[in-house]
DNA sequence: GAGTTTGAAACT
DNA sequence: CAGTTTCAAACTC
C-alpha cells in the first residue's frame, strides 16, 4: 500500500471514527480495527495447521495449533509467574507475544486485572451462555483488559507493543478477526474461533497472557517431583466434580449447543476453584475442549504457580492438547460447514452410535485422537488409579463418561444430545462430545503422562499391571526409531511423548515429514496396516462369517493371530489382547482364547449362542446379540452397567485397540453411514468387559471399528479390487463382503482416511 | 530392573 | 508365498 493510500484510509477512519455511527458501532463491538488489521498476519503463521495433515493432524495441525492453544495454556499458569519474565523468546509468534506481553505485566499488572477477574470469569461462566457471542465478547473482554485503565493501552496487548509483534495482537484478536472476516483468513478466523469459542473468553485473554508467558510452558520442563501430586490434588479437583467435566464437554460443544448444555455446574464449580478460574482460561484454549482446562487449570491453578509443576503439567497435555485444539478447530469447522455436509464428511466422519447421537471422528485427526483416545483410556485408566483409587471402572477413555463421572456430567450431555433433534445437531453434538472426550481423554492422558512422567517404564508397568498399561501408549523402541509398526505410538497413529522411553525417536511433530512419508510407505505395502486390530467382524465380513461365531462378539482380529506357544491366552496375542475371539483367520496353535477359540468353541464361552448370524442379527438388531452376549456390548451404556468387571485388561485392550483404531484412520473412515453400522456394531469380542468405558466411548469405539473395518474391507476388497488383507490374511471375505447393508455405509465412507495426508 | 519369551513386523 | 530375521511388547524372575 502506498503511503497516499495509507492516509486515505486513515482518514478514512478517522471520518468514521468521528461519525456517530462509528462510536455507536465501536461501542457495540469490541473489535478494534487495528487490532484486526495486526492479527490477520499473525494468525497465519500460527494457527494454522489447519489442515490435518494426514497423519496428521498431529504433526503440524496440532503442532501449530497446540501452539497457539498451548501458549494460552500455559499462560495462564504461567500468569502468575510471568512476570518473571521471559521476554527472551522470540522466535515463535508465541514468544513474540510474550515480548509483548512482559511489557504489560511488568508495567501494570495488568495481568491480574486482565485475566482473572474478568476475563476468566467471564469466560467460565458465561461460556456456557452465550456461545455464539464469544468470539465477539472475548474481544471485549480483551479491550477490557487492555482498554482498562489499568493496563496502559500502550503496554498491554493492544496494539502498540504487540504491534511489532503480530503475533500477540493477533491472539487476542483472533475471535475479532474471525467474526468480522475481515483478514483474509477465513479458514483460520473459523478456525480459531471455532476452536475454542469457549475458549476464547479464555483464550483471548490466554493468549495475550500467553504472549506474554510464552513458550515457557513448551520451554520450561521441570522435573520437579511435586508436579505429580500437584497434579493429583488438581486431577482430583476437576475430576470430582462431574460438573468441571461438565463445563468442559460445554466447551466442546458447539457453541450453539453449548447454550443447551447445563451451565449452572460450569460456573460454578469452577468458579469455586480459585485455580480454575486463572489458568483455566488458557487450559480451555488447550483443550479447546475445554475438557482439559478443568484438569489442567485445576493443576495449574492448584499450584499457585509453581511453574514447574503446572509447565510439567502442561507439557504432558500438551501433546494432547494439539489433537484437541486440532479436533476442536475442526468441529469448529463442521459446525460452521455443518450446513455442507459433503465437507463434513471429509473432515469429520459422524457416526450414530447406538443412542443415534452421531459421533464425529476426525479423519486426519482421527489417529491422534484416536491415538489419544487410546491412550487417553489407558492413561485414564492408571489416572483412575492413582486418582480415583475406588473407580477402576470409570475408564477416562471412555473418558468423557468416566471422567463426568457424576452423572450429572453425563447426563447433561446426554440431553444435550439428545436434545438435538435434527442429524446435524446430533453430529455436531456428538463432536462436541467426542471432542470434549477425546480432550479430556487426551487431557487425562497427559496428565497420566505427566505423571507418569517420572520413569515411564515403572509407570508403564503399573499401568500394565493394573490392567490399564494400555490406557496411553508409550513405547520403548530403541532401533525402529519410532517408525515402524513396531512401535506402539506409531501404529496407533500417534507421536511419541516424553513417557515414552524410545530412542532415537522420529515420530515426533518434528519430524512430521519423516513420519508421513514412513506412513505412507507401510500403507501402499499394506492399505490396513494402520486399520484398527480388530473389526467387527460379523457384519462386514461374512467370510468370518462362516464362522463368523469364532469370535464371540461380532469383533475379530483384523489379520487374526498366529500364535503357537501362548495359546491365545496371553497378550502376545492380538486376538486376546483385543479382547477378540480368534477367528478362522488365525493361524494360531492350541488356541484357547479366552474371548472364543479359533475353532468357535470358545466363542461359546461368552455366549453360549453362535455368533454365527452376526450379520443378521445385527442386521436385524445388533442389539439382540450383543444382548446374548455380554460381549458385545452393543453401544449401549446400558450393558455397560451391567457390565461385568471381566478381565479388564481384555477389555481394555478392545477397547484401547479400537480407540485407536478409530483414532487413527478410522476415524476418517467412518462414514455417515455409519449409523447402520453402528447399530450392529458391537461386537466388541469379549467386549463384556468393555463396559466401564462411558457410553460414548463405546459408541465411538463400537462405530469406529465397526465400520472402520467394513469399509476397509470394502474399499479394499471391492473397491479397489483389492481383496487382500495385509497379510494375505483375509480381510475380505470371499464372497460379498458386507451382507446388505454395510456395504452403503462403506461407499459412503470417504476413503481410507489412514494416516496419509491426503492421498 | 534385567532377562526371557513371544509373536508381529519386516525383510529376503 | 514362505522362511528368516528383527523388533518390541509381554512376561518372568
């Protein structure tokens, strides 16, 4: 722009600026025009991520927008300390902000008048209100803050200082920006936006405060051996209240959902926690989902800054809370492209479960979350350990449910579910959900991690031991450098974290490149090498079919085992530790599995009724059968009650497999149609055991490898013409694959949406 | 915690 | 496709 052009446009504005409309506006609007005009740069380089990237998602989505969210995160936390100051930074935008930000805090304090107060109230309470106006108000908020006579305007994050440094204005702006549409960016002002709208009371504030603390959080790793029980005493505090949960899933949800949502416990409860209040601002902005910003902002808040433990803290949601802020931006972006569904489509996959509450699942994103899901559950698992001794049951992968623990949490969403009426609510809401359990998962995951932290081996052992070592997943390779399916991370889609106790380590974000291409490489040798484990067998494949009651739930080992020494009755058995019956694909030797033997004997363990029929009886009514079979847990919760506590590793691992599984690829694959699939769906194997994970859980994890498995299948055997099964084991059945109905849902399903970015 | 066993994954 | 090797999880002590 020219300089003339310059002066014309600020004349402009100043014309308008004097004209009365411009106050009346202005004073309705929090944006700020130059603010915007900042931000608009700055968003590009953070957020965006946008697209997933294949695998994703993780990587550089997340990376980036973990980031951008993480910073907020951190800020909070950091808040206190910020002070301290840690203007050094400066490469990342972050740490441009903080630059910015120091300048403000040092001079004012403006923090403390910035966040706390205000904004984080604001921001908890209101959120569940006025989601919509979110965006709009958080600027408000912001100018607040900044516009407050506390903070110098010239200091704080307007425009002045962090004029150099887009980066910060733009956080703070970010929600302006989206609204207005002003910037060109319109898929990172959606994103954004969407991303935490909720958070972005938070956020905003986060973010300014973010800037200012920086990186710190990524940056500063402590090892301070408090950060475990800092953690816990937080843990504790936002797992107990379902109702923390509550606010969280709120979060998630769409905002106009979230209106729906029961806000009452939000505000409160976390209100009470005078923790929560300050860092949660930037948890939620983390956990977009919100979902983490009870755990988090109780850990961070807890500690009244130690930075060490709520950084530690931090660092170990971080990971997690990247799929998070990837997933929220996403359903951010569903919600607004609700109205496509088309492009829903490719982006989420909404499955109905059982309830008919559709669940999405990202498709890049989907092995991170997936991943996280996964991992989440296992590290839910051990968190309920250490945390809630008495709930082993309340697995966190289902986490959404088991973390709501009360009721109250669950219910709420239920009803918030159920209270959409039209597919798009219910597949929006179901984001919401799914997202708000896959952060929280990913939140409780990391929090575990962190915990874990200390010596992941021992952790990993006790987890193990427990029953729950599957919950996260965390590896030890030493010579696969993380890139082979050797590696339990990779397979699952996800990048390895500091418990892990890998060397040589490339499945990292950092290495995106490496792993995308090391991803692609395995799934041209073998399209289902990311695929879930275990199917569910009974419908999809008819092949099984014949003997489809070798497992007793409708689910199977993808390739089936092969197993000479362990009898199927050890985890070396994929079969059994997926809480799958070995099935006519096994090649397995004195099988003895527990979940049905490869003759279809053992299958009647569980059930004293063949599986046989899966494909008509689910297609009858999944129902029925899982009815039979405690196994099979159809999606409902209800059996989930009744669950018995089988061996719960089993279930675990079905269920971890499956998480994965959806996390990873399926999650793309997982079609619309799913719903059919779904309601057959259950077969878990042995999914009886299953059962403690939370409804959702089930649902996604039910639909996920149901369909996820059919549609490979499909698309592999039929559409591709590729009949074969990685191993040459079958996966397609010879004949049809899927009897009548799968085979919809499988056109439907985009494609295999495995980890490769986009093929 | 170290060592062994096991079977999947990768390689030939 | 089958056999072998490599690898890391699972397991045992």
């Amino acid at each position: 722009m020219d300089t003339t052009q310059k002066t014309q446009i600020t004349s402009s504005l100043s014309k308008f600026e004097d004209s009365p409309v411009f106050n009346y506006i202005n004073s309705l609007s929090p944006i700020k025009p130059v603010k915007s005009i900042h931000l608009t740069p700055a968003f590009n380089l953070l957020s965006f991520a946008s697209h997933p990237s294949i695998f994703t998602s993780p990587h550089v989505s997340s990376h980036k927008e973990s980031r951008f969210l993480k910073r907020h995160n951190y800020m909070d936390q950091s808040k206190p300390v910020l002070s301290s100051g840690e203007g050094t930074k400066v490469s990342t935008s972050g740490e441009a902000c903080l630059e910015a930000g120091q300048p403000c805090n040092s001079s004012a304090g403006l923090p403390e008048n910035f966040d706390p107060g205000v904004s984080l109230d604001d921001a908890s309470l209101e959120l569940p209100n006025e989601p919509l106006r979110y965006t709009i108000e958080l600027p408000q908020t912001l100018k607040y803050d900044c516009g407050s006579p506390d903070c110098d305007p010239a200091p704080c994050i307007t425009e002045t200082n962090c004029a150099s440094e887009s980066t910060c204005t733009s956080l703070s702006i970010v929600p302006f920006v989206h609204e207005d549409s002003e910037n060109g960016f319109p898929d990172g002002g959606v994103e954004i936006a969407g991303i935490s709208q909720i958070n972005q009371k938070g956020e905003t504030i986060g973010c300014a405060w973010e800037n200012l603390t920086p990186d710190a959080t990524d940056m500063l790793i402590f090892n301070s051996p408090n950060d475990s029980e800092a953690f816990r005493g937080v843990i504790q505090k936002s797992l107990d209240p379902g109702t923390q949960f509550c606010p969280a899933l709120i979060s998630a949800f769409p905002k106009n959902h979230i209106t729906e949502l029961p806000q009452t416990t939000v505000g409160s409860d976390e209100l009470k926690d005078p923790s929560l209040q300050t860092g949660e601002a930037g948890v939620t902005d983390c956990m977009s989902g919100s979902l983490m910003h009870n755990v988090e902002t109780g850990a961070g808040m807890s500690a009244p800054f130690s930075s060490e433990s709520s950084s530690n803290l931090h660092r170990g949601f971080r990971r997690r809370c990247l799929d998070f802020e990837m997933l929220s931006a996403r359903r951010k972006n569903l919600n607004d492209s609700s109205n496509t569904s088309s492009s829903v489509d490719n982006q989420l996959v909404p499955v109905r479960p059982v309830n008919g509450s559709t669940v999405c699942i990202v498709p890049g994103i989907g092995l991170h979350l997936n991943a996280l899901a996964i991992t989440s559950s296992d590290d839910k698992n051990t968190k309920h350990k250490t945390l809630c001794s008495g709930t082993q049951k309340l697995s966190f992968p289902t986490s959404t449910a088991s973390i709501f623990t009360p009721k109250t949490s669950q219910e709420a969403v239920h009803e918030s579910l159920a209270s959409a009426s039209t597919e798009r609510e219910t597949d929006v809401i179901e984001n919401g959900v799914q997202f708000a359990e896959d952060a929280f998962q990913a939140s409780a995951c990391a929090i575990n991690e962190e915990f874990n932290q200390i010596s992941p081996k021992k952790k990993r052992r006790r987890l193990e031991q427990a029953g729950e070592s599957e919950a996260c997943k965390r590896c030890s390779c030493k010579k696969s450098k993380c890139l082979k399916l050797y590696c339990e991370c990779f397979a699952a889609g996800v990048y390895c974290i500091e418990p892990c106790s890998c060397q040589d380590c490339f499945n990292k974000p950092i290495h995106e490149d490496i792993v995308l291409a090391t991803r692609k490489q395995i799934e041209s040798r073998n399209p289902l090498a990311f695929a879930p484990k275990v199917i569910r067998t009974s419908d999809s494949i008819p092949e099984v079919g014949d003997d489809s009651s070798k497992t007793p739930a409708s689910a199977r080992h993808k390739r089936g085992c092969n197993c000479k020494k362990s009898s199927c009755l050890k985890k070396y058995c994929e079969c059994y530790q997926g809480g799958v019956g070995c099935s006519i694909n096994c090649r397995c030797e004195g099988c003895k599995n527990a979940f049905g033997r490869k003759d279809g004997s053992a299958m009647v363990e569980t059930e004293g009724a063949p599986e046989e029929d899966e494909e008509t009886d689910l297609d009858k009514n999944g129902v029925d059968r899982d009815l039979e079979k405690p196994d099979m847990f159809d999606h409902e919760e209800q059996n989930l009650v009744s669950a018995l506590p089988t061996p719960l590793q089993p279930c675990r691992t079905s269920v971890q497999l499956r998480l994965c599984s959806k996390s990873k690829p399926l999650g793309s694959f997982i079609s619309i149609g799913s719903s059919s699939t779904v309601d057959k769906g259950q077969g878990y194997g042995k999914p009886s055991i299953i059962r403690p994970r939370n409804i959702i859980e089930k649902h996604l994890q039910t639909v996920v490898e149901d369909e996820m498995p059919e549609m490979l299948l499909d698309k592999y055997c039929a559409g591709t013409g590729i009949k074969t099964s990685p191993n040459s084991k079958r996966i397609c059945p010879p004949q049809g694959s899927t009897p009548s109905g799968r085979k919809l849902i499988l056109q439907s399903i985009p494609s295999f949406p495995s980890l490769a970015p986009q093929h």
